[in-house]
C-alpha cells in the first residue's frame, strides 16, 4: 500500500544527487532502470523508476520512461533525492486544537504555518513533535524513513483544517486503508482567482514540474505524475474571485492548487504558484490597494480543510467533522463581500 497523501520532498537543491553518464558506442539495447541500476553504486531499481515517475531522469535533455531502451552514445542525466537522513523526534509543548478524541483517534484543526512532519529545515516544531509531546505513544508510521507516529493524511505548511490521528496500530492501519481505497470524503473551501462559470471535475496527472522541481504541475496526457482527481462546485461570486468547495477523490501533494492553476484559477494568495499578485480585475489603484490589503491580511493560500468523513476503526460508524473558516480566510471574504457591493 503506497501512502500517497503523506509524502513531499523539500525543494533545495542540496537535495539532490547530480549523474551524467554517456552510454558507449556499443551499448546494446537495455532498459534504462536497469542500466543506471548497474551503474548507480547503492541506488535500487525503485528509486531509479521513481526519479523517472518524477520527470528527473532524461536522456539526451528529454524526460524518459524507467522503460527507455538506451542506445549507443545516448546522454543519461540523473537527480535523486538524498536518502532522508534518520531523524530523533523530540516532543515539544506546542498548543494543538482538539476538536474530537476516544481512544483511537484524534480529530484536530490544523493551524497555519505548522508543518505537520519533520523534513529538511523542519526537523522540529511540527505537529508530529507536538502530538509526541500531548501522547505517550502513538503508533510507528513512516515513508522514505520519515518518521511519521500517527499520520495517515496531511495538510501543506500554510493550510489549515480538520486532520485526523491514529491513536493505536488497529486505526492507524483501518484509516490508511480507507485513504488508500479513497472511502474517506474530504471537503475544502478556497478562494480562487477568477469567475468560475460552473461547477466541475479536473482530471489530470500531477507531479513536479519538468521545469521547476520546486513546483508541482499537471501532466494532462498522463505521460508523468499521479492519477489525480478534483471536484469542484461554486460557493460564492464575487467578480474577480470565486469561493469554491473542492472534494477530493485522490490526495497528492498540492492536488487542489496544481488542479485549479491548471484551470486557470489559481488560489487567491498562493505564494508558490502566483496567487499573491493581482491576476484579475481593474487596473485602478484603489481595487490594488485593496487586493494587497486583503493579502496583507491572508498571506498565504487561501485553503482550508473544512470537513472530514470517514468510518470509525472500531465502531463502524460512519464519522462527520466540521470546522468553520479560520477569522483570515472569514475577514478576506468579508472584505470582498463589501468591495463587490459597492460600485467603483
């Protein structure tokens, strides 16, 4: 079972091991996965595919398959991600909001600006070294050697929203496994850029952009990326922006921002996919200000996770959980409310 909501790698270079190899003139036919793998010292076949997957592996400047046959002369260019390197978890008395708890699970409202797991320039004040710090023990999780006690799902640094925990090793595998069946139902508020003319389903591959690893992006002919669903049904108008609810089908990194660019209606705010600049509207300087008020207010995405539903591990019944906007996202749309109302 792949946990495909948990894992993101970091965006620094230093990340990345760099190979350049040129196959010789008499290289005979071969798959290139198990080309590099012979070449590679300690690289397994897995991460060599999984770099293909990723778009990092490119023979003669051109992405290629883990299938790519390699051909005398051909020049293979490769980046891998350093293994993780072992992290000692240290609970810290960080503040989190409880909204529902029994003896296997948590439910909790995720603040922004917390980032849910220990990573590279992370290895401390996450919400993992905060649940270390209010639980005795949580049960083991990991991906890449990421220890992860407790997650099943999460959230990007500067979202906000319902998460929840597994408390023993029984929930934690039940509540994977309905993420990996995709039975659970998560609903999201955003507010996007652009008037959204009526509700719909985005479909398309996402993974790291080809140009900018630190970006995610939509491959729409499914040649690179993760299968990957969003659907989408308008809240709320007002001209320049749309208040949409998103309902994923699937959950990889970045899946509601990536999708909603690609529509192009990027998230108001967004700061790594240019949602933080004026993208429509007027070119007075008094809807400017405005607009920069509103994201002096909400510097970030404006993206929460506002409901959860999912069945109980032990139970069997069937969970629901809400959690109201956060007072940033409330006030921008409250602004906007008024801005829409008042002619120019």
């Amino acid at each position: 079972m792949k946990d495909e909501d948990l894992p993101e790698l970091e965006n620094d270079d230093e990340l990345f091991e760099h190979h350049r190899i040129v196959a010789d003139g008499g290289q005979g036919l071969v798959r290139l996965d198990k080309f590099l793998v012979d070449r590679l010292e300690k690289t397994s076949r897995t991460r060599i595919q999984d770099a293909c997957d990723d778009g990092f592996v490119k023979v003669n400047n051109i992405p290629v398959k883990s299938s790519y046959k390699v051909k005398p002369r051909d020049v293979i260019t490769i980046e891998l991600p350093y293994p993780v390197r072992e992290i000692e978890l240290i609970p810290q008395d960080i503040p989190i909001e409880i909204l529902y708890e029994d003896d296997e699970i948590l439910i909790l409202n995720k603040q922004a600006g917390i980032v849910v797991h220990p990573g590279h320039g992370n290895y401390t004040g996450t919400l993992v070294n905060a649940l270390m710090y209010h639980f005795d023990q949580l049960p083991k999780n990991s991906s890449n050697g990421v220890p992860r006690p407790g997650l099943v799902h999460r959230l990007d640094k500067l979202t906000t929203g319902i998460m929840v925990i597994a408390k023993t090793d029984h929930s934690l595998t039940h509540l994977s496994k309905q993420f990996f069946d995709r039975t659970i139902e998560r609903r999201y508020v955003a507010l996007v850029w652009g008037d959204i003319e009526a509700d719909g389903t985005i479909i398309g591959h996402t993974g790291r952009s080809l140009q900018d690893r630190k970006v995610f992006t939509v491959f729409p002919n499914g040649e690179y990326g993760k299968h990957a669903v969003t659907h989408y049904k308008v809240l709320e108008r007002f001209g320049y922006v749309t208040l949409v609810e998103c309902k994923l089908e699937t959950g990889r990194t970045h899946q509601i921002r990536v999708h909603m660019k690609y529509k192009g209606h990027t998230l108001f705010g967004d700061p790594e996919y240019g949602g933080d600049k004026v993208l429509k509207g007027t070119t007075f300087a008094k809807y400017k200000q405005f607009v920069q008020n509103c994201f002096e207010i909400l510097p970030r995405q404006a993206l929460h996770a506002r409901s959860l539903e999912f069945e109980h591990p032990t139970t069997g019944e069937w969970m629901k959980f809400e959690k109201a906007l956060p007072d940033d996202m409330s006030e921008v749309l409250e602004k906007w409310r008024k801005y829409t109302a008042t002619p120019e």
